[in-house]
C-alpha cells in the first residue's frame, strides 16, 4: 500500500521498474499481443502509477547493439516488497497472465530516484 509520500517532480512516483525482453523466435506478433494486455494488467496491480513500452532504434551508438529488443517501464508508489507481493498474488490468481512466446533470458530491475527530474531549462 501506498505510504502517501508526494510523488517526485520527475512524475515518475517513487520507483522505477526497468524491464528488458525478446520475443522467441518467430513468436514476435504473439509476444506483442500478449505484452499489450500484460501491460494493462501489470498496471491494474495496486501500486503501480504507469506503464510503457518501448522497442529499441535501429540507430545506436558504433559498436552498441543491444542484447533485448523490448524495454518496459512502469513507475511504482511504496514499498517495493509489497508491490512484489502483489505481482505473486496477481500472477497466483491469474490477473496477471504470462507468456510462453516471452524468450525466458529477460531481466526486470527496479531503481528508486536519487533526485528530482532535470528538464531543459530555455535561457
């Protein structure tokens, strides 16, 4: 549960989570179609404030080919075990739905600000 705190000026609320996946192999439109209701699921659980995805530009830096295809973030109020136990009691009760087109080599990480968002100030 919430603990009411403000949430930051970066809007993000209180924590970041970081989410990186591939599709398998020929499974991309599957994988897609599932990620676009996960994400709505994932928001629904208590907690969460929002959610994106992102899929990665094919212009990087020399050199830098990234290892995942997919980024989802989603921004998070309170304390970061209960919202994990929320996602256990979601998935256990199937409000939460997975996928087997979800290459299993993912990573899901979560940050917490150590700042205020910086925005382009015009002089």
């Amino acid at each position: 549960m919430s603990d009411n705190k403000p949430i930051p000026e970066s809007g993000l609320g209180e924590h970041l989570w970081v989410i990186l996946t591939n599709a398998k192999i020929d499974r991309e439109e599957e994988f897609n179609a599932w990620y676009h209701e996960h994400l709505q699921e994932i928001t629904n659980v208590e907690g969460h404030t929002w959610g994106q995805r992102f899929v990665v530009d094919p212009d990087q830096r020399p050199g830098q080919t990234p290892k995942w295809k997919y980024l989802a973030l989603y921004g998070f109020e309170g304390d970061v075990n209960a919202i994990h136990e929320r996602l256990r009691q979601a998935d256990a009760s199937g409000e939460v739905a997975g996928s087997d087109a979800l290459d299993p080599d993912y990573v899901a990480w979560v940050y917490t600000p150590t700042g205020d968002r910086v925005v382009y100030n015009e002089r």
